[in-house]
C-alpha cells in the first residue's frame, strides 16, 4: 500500500526524490513491470479497457459479496456508499439474487447507476436516516451490511441496522487511527459479526478469468459502471470529479 517493491525501495526517482509504484504515479504509466504471479491471462477476445476495472473495483466490491461475506440467495443487504466498490457490492448481490438490496449514499444522482445493476431500493442518507430505513424495509435488520466509504460513523451506521446473527463488512478506509464504538451487548447477545474485507478476499488467479466470463456472458456488467473517460493530461480532472463524488468510474485512455 506504501507503494515500495518487497524490499522497500523504488526504481525510479525525480530529483532525488522516490517515484512511487502500485497506487501511486506508477500506476499512470502506460507500461508496468510486474511479477509473473501478478500478470493473469484472459481470454483473447476482451476488451481491455473494460478489463481494467476488474483488476481493482469490480474485484473488491463483487469480491466482498461472493467471497468475504459468501452472501446466499435471498438474503438481505445494505450497501453503504454508491462509488464505484459499492456499486459491484450491489450487483455482486445481484448475482447471488440477495433481496432486497439496499443502496445508501448521501449522493442522489448515484442512484440512477444502483438501480441499474441491481439495488431494489435507494436511501438518501442526507435526508433520511439510514438505519431506520434499513430496519423498516427489512422488517428486522440487514443480514449483511456492506461500507464502502471510509467513514468512521457510517461503519457504526451499518452496524446498527443489522439483524440479528448480521455480518458488516468494512471495505472503504478511513484515516488512520480512527476509532468506531458501539454497544457490545449488541456484538454478543445477538450473535452479529465485524468483518474485514481487503481487495474482496481475492484470488486473482482464479477470480479475474471468472469475473471476464461473467461478463462475457451478460452476466455482469462492467462498461455501466464507466461515467467518464479521461486522457492522462486530465488526470487532475479526474481525480477532482472522483473526490467530488462526480462519477461513477472513470477511466484513463492513454
């Protein structure tokens, strides 16, 4: 995540000073060196700019349904956060035929994109309170609840508004050193679950192939998540409209 190789360094520098690798200005390059392990083939007749959100959103947030939290039919959930890891949350829940799958954003104009792939129903976080819909539209709490932002009160937020024997699953990042508190009676009189989800518990072997065959087969949609295209001279665009809250995904086209 530092943005090191193994060892700690970096290869390339600028006036004395480290150029980054991983998430970093490396990864605005239009070639990368990568290790043999990390270079996964597809199938030939893949588009590769759709391919390129599988490597990280459409892996984290599919991912964290079908392999961190292991969501069975017709359970229910929340997906706090309609960015671009929530939205694959809700059609990973889409996949799985979760029911109802409820999106939560402060952000209205996200929710034309969550109902597309998939939310049953939208909660404007900015007017209502999310853990009284959630509640209300479950009839006793969500089975699973997915934060996909890194804000501290949202995770407790998601925390509340399960039911019973409930899992949370955190995938945004706060700052560091935040700190979230809740009742524990809550924790162990009703059996509910905390739980981290990093990069949807991949296995980019196995997983990137299968993600390319979901799509190939309209199962999963990739190119709707797509808002907004860039060249790299508008990468300070596009990091504003992403900060902003402005697009779904963006994508850099070199």
């Amino acid at each position: 995540m530092m943005g090191g190789l193994f060892d700690g360094t970096t290869r390339m520098s600028l006036n004395g000073q480290p150029i980054y690798h991983y998430g970093h200005v490396a990864s605005y390059a239009s070639r990368s060196v990568v290790p043999a392990s990390c270079a996964i083939p597809i199938r030939n007749d893949m588009n590769l700019r759709t391919a390129a959100l599988i490597g990280c959103s459409v892996m984290t947030g599919v991912g964290a349904v079908l392999n961190t939290a292991q969501v069975p039919a017709g359970a229910s959930m929340a997906v706090f956060g309609v960015g671009g890891i929530g939205l694959n949350c809700i059609q990973g829940g889409a996949l799985v035929a979760a029911n109802p799958i409820i999106a939560v954003d402060v952000n209205k104009d996200k929710f034309e994109y969550a109902k597309q792939l998939g939310a049953t129903h939208c909660v404007d976080a900015s007017v209502d309170n999310p853990v009284e819909v959630v509640r209300d539209l479950t009839r006793r709490g969500a089975d699973y609840a997915f934060v996909a932002v890194g804000v501290a009160d949202v995770i407790k937020q998601a925390w509340e508004c399960l039911a019973p024997a409930g899992t949370n699953v955190l995938i945004g990042l706060p700052p560091t050193g935040s700190t979230v508190t809740f009742n524990t009676g809550s924790l162990q009189a009703n059996e509910k679950v905390m739980r981290g989800c990093k990069y949807g518990s991949a296995r980019p072997r196995d997983d990137f192939p299968r993600l390319v065959e979901l799509y190939m087969a309209g199962k999963l949609k990739i190119n709707e998540l797509i808002s907004h295209q860039y060249t790299i001279e508008e990468s300070n665009e596009a990091f504003r409209a992403l900060a902003a809250g402005e697009v779904a995904r963006g994508i850099i086209v070199f």
